[in-house]
C-alpha cells in the first residue's frame, strides 16, 4: 500500500482522547505513520490536525505554533483536576461576581505569565506522568511555567458560567487559567467545557468530523481531503533549488543558498525545480550554511504544485 502524506485538520468530538483518534485513523487508512500536532483532553472539542506519512515530520512546528480556545468556566466550585471530571474540593460563593469584576480580573492573565500546570496532566515529574502520581495518591506540584497569553475575553457570563475566549502560546493549559481565575475572584472555578478554535493555521471553520472523513474513506476519496505537508509552514520563506542542490539535500549534505533573500538564523522551505516540497533547512551561523532539518521523499506528484512565498530561484 502506497504511503498517504498530508494533513487532515480534524474536529475532535467530546469524549474521546487524542490518542484514539489516531488510532481510528490508523485502522481506516492503512497509514501507520500518523501524529497528532497537540493533545486534547477527552471533555475537550475543536481542531485536532493529524498529520500523515511524511507530514509527521513537521508535527513540532505545529505543535510550537499559539492557540485559540473557546473556554466555558463554571465558578463556585473547584476540584482536583481543574475541570469537571474532577472530585470537588472546595465550593464557594458567586453572589458577588458580575461581568464587570470577571472582566477586570482576565486582564490580569494577558501578556507573559507564570501558570501552575494541573497536579492531573501528562507532564512528567522523575519519569512518572503527574496524573499517575496523583491517581496512586502520590500527588506532585508541578513547577511553574511561562507561557503568553496574548488576548482574552469575557464572551458572556450568566450565572456561573464564563464564557471566555483565549489566544495563548504552546503548553497553556486552559484547566489551569480556568482554576486560577476562581482564585483571583475568590469564588474557586473549575473548566466546564472547551473547543479548540485555532491550531497555528488550522481554523475550527475549516475542521472535518470523523464521519466526513470516514465517508471520504469509504468513497475512496480520502486523499482529496488531505492538505498538503507544507500548509502549516507558509510564513516561511521559500526557496527553489537546482538539480545538484536537491540531490546533496537529499543526501543530507549542508548547501549554501543566496540569503539576501533569506533572514538568517531561521527555517525555509525547499522546492525542486518541478515544484515539490523536498525539505526543510535550517542556518547554521557557525558555518555560514544552510542544513537540512526536514527531508521529504514524495512518492508521486500530489505535492507537485507552484509553491507559494517564493523568495529566489537559487
């Protein structure tokens, strides 16, 4: 069976893990090289990518990318895992919170702050993951993290419930913001329910369900609904490359590219003359060279299009 390389931008439904997504995928297409670019908990909605074959190659970028989410806040209650689906520890009174006093505390959290991951999440503390320490009644404080909050707004509020809708940086946790703003109203909060909205370039408008998927699959159509493996990656310039370069990229052999065209220290695409995306590099400043990170071998031509953000014919 011939490799499937691409993205499918995926509306992961409630219920569910990450991780079972990806096996459904694996069962439906035959494909076993196939990632998730993010991990949502099971309570949690929204855009899930999933890249494929190849395309697991560039799972880190996406993953590095900020984050949009749609968060439901219920005030008055905590628990242990700062969502729902925890034990409740500590009840409080929400008599005294209105929009207005919602609104002042969020600003508190925009910009670069410190956030406290949840005791329940899949970090690891000396090789252990914080949920099975904390399941087996060996609880760990996980240490503070910077992370950027760079927009966040109160969307509706009625009667404990907070509508809230966050723009953050990788490795924010929402069951985190949504337990700390408990705290600064001095009420206690807990996550009630959560959509991903946005995952780098992948938007919730543009999301696919697992039954359109699965249908596509069953039509023999499923590579229509691919994107291509380098989608997320077009803020990056690019650049085309001549038969000798491609072949010492594919190699794995450092080149020299004409970086007028290029801002040193960064990534840039690589395109062969007949238009696939063949690689990504990166430069090395020590050597004055541009080295590959990233190459792709692409079986046949579905990659084979005019590449977009051109920078230099090199």
């Amino acid at each position: 069976m011939a490799s499937i390389n691409g993205i499918l931008n995926i509306n992961k439904p409630e219920g569910i893990t990450s991780f079972k997504v990806v096996s459904w995928l694996k069962r439906l297409t035959g494909e076993k090289r196939i990632g998730h670019a993010g991990t949502l908990d099971p309570l949690a909605t929204g855009v899930l990518p999933c890249c494929l074959g190849q395309a697991t190659r560039i799972i880190q970028f996406i993953t590095d990318a900020s984050k949009a989410y749609l968060a439901q806040i219920k005030l008055g209650i905590a628990t242990d895992t700062f969502d729902r689906e925890g034990h409740i520890t500590h009840h409080g009174d929400i008599s005294s919170i209105t929009t207005a006093r919602i609104e002042e505390a969020l600003v508190e959290f925009q910009g670069l702050i410190e956030q406290r991951p949840p005791a329940y999440s899949a970090l690891k503390h000396n090789g252990k993951r914080y949920y099975e320490l904390a399941r087996a009644g060996l609880p760990a404080t996980p240490r503070p993290r910077r992370v950027e909050i760079s927009k966040i707004e109160l969307v509706s509020y009625q009667t404990a419930f907070a509508t809230v809708k966050i723009e953050c940086s990788k490795g924010t946790y929402i069951r985190s913001l949504a337990h700390d703003l408990g705290l600064k109203l001095g009420c206690y909060a807990h996550l009630e329910n959560l959509s991903r909205l946005r995952c780098g370039t992948f938007c919730i408008e543009d999301a696919l369900t697992p039954e359109q998927i699965e249908d596509a699959a069953n039509q023999g159509a499923l590579e229509g609904l691919l994107l291509p493996t380098d989608s997320p990656l077009l803020d990056l310039p690019a650049v085309i490359v001549d038969k000798k370069k491609e072949s010492a990229i594919a190699n794995g052999q450092c080149i020299s590219l004409d970086t007028k065209h290029l801002n040193a220290n960064q990534y840039c695409r690589v395109y062969s003359l007949d238009g696939n995306f063949i690689a990504m590099l990166h430069f090395a400043s020590a050597t004055r060279r541009w080295h590959p990170k990233r190459v792709f071998i692409v079986p046949d031509d579905s990659n084979s299009r005019e590449p977009e953000g051109l920078t230099a014919n090199i």
